[in-house]
C-alpha cells in the first residue's frame, strides 16, 4: 500500500511576510501622526477656548446684538468684527465639536475681550443677555414711571402710557380700573432689551399681587374697603408722609375723617387732578371741581394718585388707634396732629402762618 504524506504550504512566501509588515508599520506610524495631530489641533483649540483676546487691561465692554434667524458664521464673525474673539473659524469648530452652534440664543449681550472664547460661547448658548435696571420709588406716578422706563432704554413713554392706559388690557389683569395707576409696585427690576410694555407691567402687577397677600384682603374687607380702595388710600398716605413712621398715624386721620363723613381734604389728591400741575397750588385750584379734588369731594377719589409700597399699603390696612382729624406740616418732614379744627387752627398759625 503506498502512503502519501501531505505537508502544510505557508499561506505567505517571506517575501509577502516582510511586505505586510512594512504596510502594517506606515499605517501605523500615519495613524500616530494623525492622532498626534489630532490631539494637538485639540489642544490647540482648547488653549484657544481658555484664552481671551485681549487678556492684559481691562478692556471696555460691547454690546453683541443677535438677531433671531441670525447664523452661527455670522455671529463669529460679528464677534471677531468687534474685537472679542480671534479666530472666527475656531469658535464656530469648538461649537460644533461641543454641540452648541445651533444653541446660540438671541438678544442683546454685554461682552468683553478679556472673557475667554469658551465663556463667550456659555453666555450666548445659556441666553446670560445684557439686562437694563429700572427703579421705581414709592409714589411715582404712571407719567413717571413711564419716563423712568423710556431712560432706562427700553421703551418710549407714550407706548408704556398706552399700553398702561388699554381698558381690555387692565381687565385682562382683573383690576376693575381704568388704567395701571396704583397697581405697579415701586420696586427694582431687570428687562432685557426689547421688553414690552405690557411685559413690563405684567411684572409690576404680578409684583403688587405677590405682596398683596391674601391675609391683607381678607384685612380690606374686615374693614369695609375693596382693594382698590386700600391702594388708593395707600397712595395718598405715600404723598402725605415725609417721615415713615408717621405712616400709621397719617392713615388713622384718613379712616377717623372717612368714618365720620368728612372730607378728606389733602392736597396730593387735589394735584394729581390738575393738569401740567406747576407746583404752585393755588385757593383756585382748591375750587376747582375735579373727580380728585377732595375739598369739593366726599370719601376717596376714584383711583390711587400713586403707586404705593408695602409700608403705605400695611399703613392703609392697619392705621394707628387715634382720634386725630387733622395734621400739618412742621416743614421739617414731620406733621403736628389735632383732634379739634382750634387746635389744627393754632398748629398752623404756629407751623405754617408765622414762618
């Protein structure tokens, strides 16, 4: 019987061996350069993330406006264009890479060169936009509020008094008046640009509602005012008061005059009824009818004079257990109070008349 022995044939000849490998090493070493590469064009653009443009000084800060629709190319030019980054095309990379350049939010933003480019990318994508701070003192006016709005840039005076003067936007709010007088709590506040009129006074309102809790409601009707009336007469009490804790002591001669029918006769009430009013109150303007004339008028004008702060509306709901029924100015802030018309008489001759 004959056998045949059959032997293994390598698959590869050395010389094949000896070619695989040399491919295997290029491909290698190419992938390490293009690794190498990559890892310090990386580097590289997280150096550029970390460091501001102009990183020495204090460098002025720019306004960055971004507009709706507005392009993430455009947006790292505008920012080269103002000098707060350095390479628009690595912004717009280190964007891409992190997922952002389609997050960028629109406003009006307040930068500066020393931000790094990887903070300047945080603030537009988390939409950190400039914000403009409007204050409101206790007893401003809607005329005033509305020119204190138009200072602080954000809209003119006659778009805020319209839209605080729109009978279906003051329902809308459910306050049964005719315009937002009273209603707009005197405190800070912080828009951004191009804030509305009426987002402006629905933070006001909203304000005034916080703070006009249901505790104090339930206070007006137990004694016998709606709160329109409490902030009306918060408004007077605001006007009346040069020192604060007077406060308390003013609103008792306002509750002991209204229980009693007499007329309020304050003069706050009776300017705020005149037009262009010249701050000289005259004996004419006192004769002159007006629905806020309270020397011709019994009980309360029809509407607040004034928006008033929590103290003058806590004065309005809690007044001082007095008898007074009248008060004067000593000119030095305070008021002297009287329980009788011939002690107010001689309070005035001694505080007002003689000097």
């Amino acid at each position: 019987m004959n056998v045949t022995f059959l032997t293994a044939t390598p698959s590869h000849r050395p010389g094949e061996r000896n070619r695989l490998k040399k491919w295997t090493g290029i491909i290698l070493v190419f992938g390490l350069l293009a690794l190498t590469a990559g890892w310090l064009a990386y580097a590289d653009l997280m150096h550029f993330a970390d460091t501001p443009a102009e990183a020495g000084g204090r460098p002025k800060k720019k306004v960055v406006a971004i507009e709706k629709g507005q392009n993430f190319r455009q947006t790292a030019l505008q920012l080269q264009s103002l000098q707060l980054i350095d390479h628009p095309f690595k912004f717009r990379l280190l964007a891409r890479l992190q997922g952002k350049d389609k997050q960028i939010q629109a406003g009006e933003y307040l930068l500066s060169a020393d931000m790094p480019p990887g903070d300047i990318l945080e603030v537009l994508v988390n939409g950190k936009v400039r914000l403009y701070k409007v204050t409101v003192p206790e007893g401003s006016t809607l005329k005033q509020i509305a020119i204190i709005v138009e200072n602080a840039g954000l809209v003119t005076r006659t778009a805020f008094l319209g839209a605080a003067a729109d009978a279906d936007f003051v329902r809308e709010k459910g306050i049964d008046a005719g315009n937002f007088e009273g209603y707009l709590f005197p405190e800070t506040y912080f828009f951004p640009k191009n804030t509305t009129a009426r987002e402006i006074i629905t933070a006001m309102v909203d304000r005034l509602w916080s703070v006009f809790t249901d505790t104090w409601k339930k206070r007006a009707a137990d004694i016998g005012l709606s709160v329109h009336q409490v902030l009306t007469l918060a408004s007077i009490i605001e006007k009346e008061t040069g020192v604060p804790s007077e406060r308390p002591t003013i609103s008792s001669v306002f509750h002991n005059r209204l229980r009693r029918g007499m007329r309020l006769e304050t003069d706050p009430t009776v300017i705020y009824g005149i037009d262009d009013f010249d701050g000289n109150l005259t004996r004419k303007h006192l004769t002159t009818p007006t629905p806020y004339n309270t020397y011709l008028i019994s009980g309360l004008p029809p509407g607040p004079i004034a928006n008033p702060g929590r103290a003058a509306i806590e004065a309005a709901l809690y007044p001082a257990d007095t008898a007074y029924l009248y008060f004067v100015s000593k000119k030095d802030g305070t008021h002297q109070f009287s329980t009788t018309l011939a002690d107010h008489n001689r309070a005035i001759l001694t505080y007002q008349l003689k000097k």
